[in-house]
C-alpha cells in the first residue's frame, strides 16, 4: 500500500514537472511578444494639491494618485465622478505623543504635567475620538484605542479585550478632567480662577503640531480641551521637517516641547504585531532617538514588552496572555494616546487597473 502510496505520488510530481515546464514554456513565449515593454510612455507629475490632483484625474490629465486623499470633500467629489474609481487602505494611524521627563525639564524648571502616567491615561477621557473621526475627518477614519491597527489580524485576535479597553476609556471629559486636576494638585500646582500655575507660573504645554494634514485640526481641539481645563497651550504649528529636531531628535529633558501629533504608518497586514509595545512604550524602539531613551515604563510592562518582541514564550496561550497584559499595561501608561485608525483613499481613472494593498495602498515608485 505505501509504494503504491510512492508510485501514485511520483507520477503526479513528474506530471506536474511536465505541466510547469509546459506553462513556463508558454508564459515566456507570450512575454517575449512584448519585449519592448507594456507601455510606450510613461509620464510622472509631481503635485501635492490634491484639490488639483482630483481635477486633473477628473479631466484624464492623470490617470493614477499614488498618494492617499484624506479630504472628506475631495472623497465626495471622487465618489460622485462617473469616470473615477478608488479603493480604501487602512495602514494610517494618529497619535498624540507625549514627552515624559519630569516632574520638572531640568533644564528649566517647569513642571511637566505628562511625566505623570496617571494624567497622561486620563487624557483618554477627556477625547472624543468620534469626533475627531466624524466631524474633523469626514467619516474617513476610526477611534483607536490600542497600538495595533482596527481590523487587522491582532486586534481581531483580541478584540475581546481592545473592545473592553475601548468601552473602558470611552469619551468622559468631567472624569478625565478631575483627575488631572487632582494630579496636577498632587504635583505642587495650584489653580487660580481658571488657570493652574506652578510655582507662580502659568503651566504652559506646549504642542507640537503637525501641519500637513487632518493633525492640524486635532491638534486644534485637543489644545481646546487642554485650555477648558485651565491649562494654557503654546499652539507650535510645525511641518515634519520643523518638528523632527524637537520631539525625535533633541533632549526631551532641555523642556523645549511637552506633547506632538504623532502619524504613523504601517505598510503591510501584519499577523504579529507584538513588538509594536516594545517599540512605542520602551527604550527597545529608536535607540538613537533621546526620546525613546527617557521612556521610562513600569518593570511588570516593560518585562511583558520585552517577551513579547523576542518571542520568549512556548505557546499561542502563553503569548494571548502576554498580549492581554499588555493591551491593559499600555492604556495605563499611555505615554501614546492612540486617536484614530485613518481610511485612506486612493483614486484613478476607471480605465486604469491597479492592485491596492490594504495597509499601504499603491506602491510608490
């Protein structure tokens, strides 16, 4: 029975040798028709309005963006143009990150309200995320509580636990704002009328905020429910070049910035993303950056963070263990406050076929 088994086996190897052969033989001999190339020409624009781009596309002056759209209105005007298509991809992600020296910047003295956890969890509270979503993205997005990207493999995996973290930390501005308020007390702060000071001073936060996108519109309203507290906010508007010296290159401790709109991208559908709290809550992340060298987590979140990116564990059950910790472990630090999982959208003519990859969208050239 076994050699038959063998016989029966190998006959359908050689047959299936002799098929490919026969298949390659045949795709070769259609490639070689075309030796000169698919395409006769082949012309590149450079253009960042995207107001223009969806124009130029609309009037066959272009016939592929390989650059995301994020304009609510621009998605409408594509949507309702018979001769345009579009597809959605899901690998954008906002952020706030904050800067966690303190009590007080050594260097100059001031308090830094973020360098304590507990308020840093509590400005998950005082952020409506839908909002964000609804009325500052047009819909094109979601709200985002964890460290990995909504509907991709990791958080259907654990959607048990990502769905409670998100009911859990929902929008509650009266409760996130008592217990900054305490917090800010219990650092030495003091609230005269509607603004806290310490130690005579005005606590300034000073944010960093991203202008080439929706961030500038988040970084708006989150700066407005800091200030609804009685917190005053220096508004640093900054393109990513402008801001890169400040949050990701220089000393978090000089005190030059407290808090920046963070974007990030992922460019494939991952099915491990465990490393991701190592990455944005420890000091294994950038190692060049001073930034994530001042990461100072809890030992209990940094030894899960840590097993989980060097896969030092001997079962799925021992790792959706570990993964469980470390959703609860990274809300409660939350030295990122996750914002929203963005919905990008990337346009052609409706004569153009083109594959769209669900994380990044078009390859760029």
């Amino acid at each position: 029975m076994e050699r038959r088994k063998l016989a029966i086996f190998a006959v359908a190897v050689v047959f299936a040798i002799l098929l490919s052969s026969t298949a390659l033989a045949i795709a070769q001999e259609e490639l070689n028709i075309k030796k000169e190339g698919w395409l006769d020409e082949i012309i590149f624009v450079a253009e960042d309005d995207r107001a223009k781009v969806v124009d130029m596309l609309s009037k066959g002056d272009l016939d592929i963006y390989f650059i995301d759209i994020s304009d609510p209105d621009l998605f409408r005007q594509i949507r309702e143009t018979p001769d345009l298509e579009y597809g959605f991809s899901y690998g954008l992600y906002y952020e706030l990150t904050f800067n966690p020296v303190g009590p007080e910047f050594p260097a100059t003295g001031e308090l830094n309200p973020f360098s304590n956890p507990k308020i840093r969890e509590a400005m998950n509270y005082i952020i409506d995320r839908n909002y964000i979503v609804d009325e500052l993205m047009g819909g094109l997005g979601s709200p985002k509580f964890v460290p990995v990207p909504k509907g991709f493999p990791e958080y259907e995996r654990y959607k048990d636990v990502i769905e409670g973290i998100e009911q859990q930390y929902a929008y509650d501005f009266d409760k996130g704002k008592q217990t900054i308020e305490q917090e800010l007390a219990n650092m030495g702060a003091t609230k005269q009328g509607d603004k806290w000071y310490y130690k005579g001073n005005p606590i300034t936060i000073k944010f960093l905020i991203r202008t080439e996108d929706v961030r500038k519109e988040i970084g708006d309203y989150v700066a407005n429910q800091l200030e609804a507290i009685g917190l005053t906010v220096d508004r640093m508007y900054k393109t990513s070049k402008e801001a890169a010296p400040y949050w990701i290159l220089g000393d978090p401790a000089d005190g030059e910035w407290h808090m920046y709109t963070g974007g990030w991208i992922t460019t494939v559908v991952s099915r491990d993303d465990a490393d991701n709290f190592a990455f944005f809550y420890t000091d294994m992340g950038f190692s060049w950056s001073p930034l994530w060298q001042a990461y100072s987590p809890s030992d209990e979140f940094y030894n899960v963070a840590k097993q989980l990116a060097e896969k030092r564990f001997h079962s799925m059950d021992e790792r959706n263990q570990l993964m469980r910790q470390a959703f609860q472990y990274a809300i409660q630090d939350s030295v990122r406050v996750w914002l929203t999982d963005q919905t990008a959208v990337w346009a052609r003519r409706k004569n153009i076929d083109a594959v769209l990859d669900l994380a990044a969208g078009y390859a760029t050239p």
